[in-house]
C-alpha cells in the first residue's frame, strides 16, 4: 500500500538505468519538492495505462495534487477509463522531456461524494480549471516516482511505499 503521508519528505535515490551515465552516488539528486512543485501546476497528465491484453494506450487529461495523489476525471467509457478499471496499475507523466516527472503505482476509484478527499479535489479543480469536478474520480498515491532535468547529473528516483 502506498504511503499516506503527504507531508513526508521520502528518500531520494538513483534510477537503475545502465549505460546511461547516471551517477552510483546521491549528490545532486532532485528534492522531492521539485515534483511537489510540478506537479501541483501541471496543466495535463499524460495517463498510460494498458489493456486486459497489454495493449499500451497514453492520453493526456486534466488532474490535480492533492494530498500527495495525483486525482484525475473522466468518463468511464474512455478506453483509459475502461482500461484502469480492467487493469489499475498506471503512468503519469508531465507533458515536459526536459523538466521530467514521473509517477507510477495503482489508482483507486473515488466514486463516494462523501469521502474526505472528494471536497479537496472539487476545490482543487475549481482553483485551477475554474470548475468542479465531483466523483468519481481515479486516485494515484505514487509508488515510485521519477524525476529529471539535466539528465544523467541529477536523474532521482523516489520509493514512496
């Protein structure tokens, strides 16, 4: 299960990527404030789920931070929609090459309007897109998340469960 303390700062790491030049040490590694920060202002997420059959499928939406969990909407008939509730494991990355954030892990439905979280997101979307967007919704709390901006230098790779 993911961790649930938004607050808590986790531990900064190297991605395994061989022959790529990424440094065996921490020195210079991203602070998790840096994706805290990209996320956050993100105007589109790409989600990249896959089929029952593996079949890849990458879309761009709109989502918000809250909590530390990326919360993102859409109908349920979207193949994404579709292949989430198939399949509930899933990327998220920011639309930047250069100032990279990733975030992978298993989404939970958020479907009760009563649920703590559903107020937060409603406000969030409404902060930032100008509208609310009531459940259901899909929840990422981030199992391990990547970051970059001078890659190799300071390519970062968090463990958050």
């Amino acid at each position: 299960m993911p961790a649930k303390n938004p607050s808590a700062e986790p531990q900064a790491g190297r991605p395994h990527v061989p022959g790529y030049g990424i440094p065996k040490n921490i020195k210079g590694v991203l602070p998790w404030s840096f994706v805290q920060e990209r996320v956050s202002k993100a105007q589109n997420y790409w989600i990249c789920t896959s089929s029952r059959d593996a079949r890849p499928h990458a879309v761009p939406t709109w989502g918000v931070w809250v909590d530390g969990a990326v919360c993102f909407g859409g109908s349920p008939d979207t193949r994404w929609a579709r292949n989430l509730a198939a399949n509930p494991a899933v990327a998220v990355h920011l639309e930047s090459g250069s100032e990279v954030v990733i975030l992978e892990g298993t989404v939970e439905r958020i479907t009760d309007a009563k649920d703590p979280l559903a107020t937060r997101v409603a406000d969030a979307y409404e902060a930032k897109y100008k509208m609310r967007h009531p459940p259901p919704f899909w929840m990422l709390r981030p199992q391990v998340a990547f970051a970059w901006s001078k890659f190799p230098k300071d390519a970062t790779r968090w463990k958050l469960i």
